[in-house]
C-alpha cells in the first residue's frame, strides 16, 4: 500500500465512510476499501488527516496539501498509539516517554506531533556554564526521575541502577571512566599488547583541518563529542534513554542529543557530514541486512573525503567475515583496520574490530 493510500485509509476511518478516493499528485484516484474504525482516538485522525492549502493553491512544490506521517509499525500498535494521543489538547502531556520510546524502538518511527505541554522538572535551575559542564555532573533537579532507576546523578555514576544500559554502564562516571577515553590508550590484553582503541588526535591528524562537523552513533553520554570539541570539531550525538536520562545529560553537558533509533533515516542531507563515529552500539547481535541499510544511510550523508569511526565493533569470531565483507562493500579507503581479541570474558569466542576509513569520490 502506498503512503497516499494509507492516508486514505486513516480518512475513511474518521468519516466512516467503507469507501474513499484518494487523490494524487497526478490528479488520478482509486476507491479504496477499509475498515471505517482503524483509529478511534480523534487527536491521530485529526494529525494524519491531509491538511489542504488555504486558498485551494499548491506550494512550490508541487502539492495542494501537508501530508503528515507516521512509521509503517503504529497500524500494529494500534493499542498503544491510541494511548500515546489520547491527551487534552493544551494541557500538560501525560509522563509516558516510555510508551513512546518503546513505540519508536519497535518501528512506529516517526510518531505523530502532540498537542500538549511536556512534563519538565519540578524545580528546574541553570545548567553550568561551559567548560565547567562538561566534565561535572548537572544538578539533580535538572531530570524528571519519575521512570528511572537511579533518582540522582551520583547513583548513576556509582553503577547501581543493575540492568538497562549495560553497553553504557560507566559512562556516568566523568572522573574516573569517561575522561581518559580517545585520548589515553587503553590495553584490555597486556599481554599481547593489543588494543581496538584510537585517539582522537592520531584520526584528525589523518584529515588535517577538514574535520569540522560530525555524528557519534553510540550509546554514551556525549564524551567522544567532548573531546572532539577540544579540537574544534562540533558532534551531535544520537541517543535513547535506555534506562537513564542520556538525553538530559548530553544536554546538560553543553551538547546536542539527537532522540532516535536505529530504524530512522538521519536527518541530514546528502554529503554534508566530515565524520561519523560509532562505537558499542552496532556489535554482532545486528542483522546482515540492517547493517547495509545503515551503512548505505551513514554513507549517504557523509562527504567525499569524509571519516567513517568504528570503534570496538564487536561479534563472534565465526560471524567476523561476513561483518567485514558487509564494511568492504563500501569500497572505502582504509586508513586504520585492526580485529583483536575481546578478552572481558573468560572464553575466546569473541573479538574486536576498529577501522577508520575514508569515503572516496563517485563515480569511482
């Protein structure tokens, strides 16, 4: 089904009317037969609705109407989007930031605008000033705690909230575990002297001065983006809050978060980006086909010329070629690639993998 058809469908639910036509941008249209109550909760028939142009005129691009969207999976969470839009409109939104991060996490991505207040802390104050943010942890009163287990920064930095971002379960820690990273080389197998790890000066040394704007697709609290700074370069960083306030540290640190997931196109244009770093995120749980489908987006936006980071991907030692083919097929221009041994654990089953690469021009 097409997306104008899907409209449809969401209009014949509100008119309940069995049949509706769908008009296109070519002036053809087709009767299309659905149910009449596909959503009842009258806020999403009112957003996905065509909202036609004042004046009846099209736009310059074409199109006599705004066409609202919502991912494809929310006609299979039909339960829980009713429940997500089912507010009073200019009132304070109801404290449901889990509902829509687990909708979002399971394809109902983007969803759909609201129309109400968002719930903020009770007795906000004004973050640190910069440098001084960055490397202090923010004030409590800074973060709604109503649905996280730690209720305080310290308790995050201790590592006593037990599951929920076990990729992450440091990165609170500003002093002691974030602040040497990138930038002091770290040696998990001493004895083989080995490591997965890069500093940020040796990988900018690789582009001098081209390295301006970048993406960090990981799951931390915006260090990496901290250290690039240092060096003049301005990262954004991706991010969910799985299980603690990611968003609202990063923001505190002086950084921009940006709240998606893994099913979502990035938001930027075609060869615009000089770096994307990811690291502990894209490990070897991933399927074959999503890791192209990411690869090919993180190479749409990154420039000619530009840095693809990956730092510490890791799988089993039997899954490792066909992860490595899946990163060859960009056809990049290696700069660093080295695969270690993965030695936290007591058996040898896994490994490391950390390349730097650079997107060539196209045509090759």
């Amino acid at each position: 089904m097409d997306f104008p058809d899907i409209l449809g469908l969401i209009e014949s639910a509100k008119s309940g009317d069995p049949e509706t036509k769908v008009v296109t941008s070519s002036n053809r249209s087709q009767p299309i037969h659905v149910s009449p109550d596909f959503f009842l909760t009258e806020e999403i028939r009112k957003y996905i609705r065509i909202k036609p142009n004042r004046l009846g005129k099209e736009n310059f691009m074409g199109a006599n109407g705004t066409f609202t969207s919502i991912g494809h999976a929310c006609f299979s969470m039909k339960q829980e989007l009713e429940e997500y839009m089912n507010y009073d409109v200019g009132e304070i939104c109801n404290d449901d930031w889990k509902l829509a991060q687990r909708l979002m996490v399971h394809g109902c991505d983007p969803l759909p605008r609201r129309r109400c207040l968002s719930l903020a802390p009770k007795f906000y104050t004004e973050p640190l000033p910069i440098p001084q943010s960055i490397w202090n942890l923010p004030d409590d009163k800074n973060v709604r705690w109503s649905q996280y287990r730690c209720k305080n920064f310290a308790c995050l930095a201790a590592n006593k909230t037990g599951k929920g971002f076990y990729k992450c379960s440091d990165c609170f820690n500003l002093t002691h575990h974030e602040r040497p990273r990138w930038v002091v080389p770290s040696y998990p197998d001493p004895a083989s002297n080995s490591t997965p790890d890069f500093l940020i000066a040796d990988i900018l040394d690789l582009k001098p001065g081209e390295i301006r704007i970048g993406l960090d697709y990981s799951v931390g609290t915006a260090t990496f983006a901290a250290r690039m700074r240092e060096h003049n370069v301005t990262v954004v960083s991706a991010t969910l809050n799985l299980g603690a306030p990611f968003s609202e540290m990063i923001a505190l640190r002086g950084f921009i978060p940006i709240y998606m997931t893994i099913n979502q196109r990035l938001p930027f244009f075609d060869n615009t980006l000089d770096i994307i770093h990811t690291t502990r995120f894209l490990d070897g749980w991933i399927d074959f086909v999503l890791l192209d489908f990411i690869l090919y987006d993180w190479d749409r936006v990154l420039r000619p010329g530009g840095l693809l980071w990956i730092d510490s991907f890791f799988c089993l030692k039997e899954d490792l070629d066909d992860y490595l083919e899946g990163f060859k097929m960009l056809r990049y221009k290696k700069h660093k690639w080295v695969v270690v041994p993965k030695v936290d654990k007591d058996d040898d089953r896994e490994v490391f993998f950390s390349a730097v690469m650079e997107k060539p021009p196209r045509p090759f």
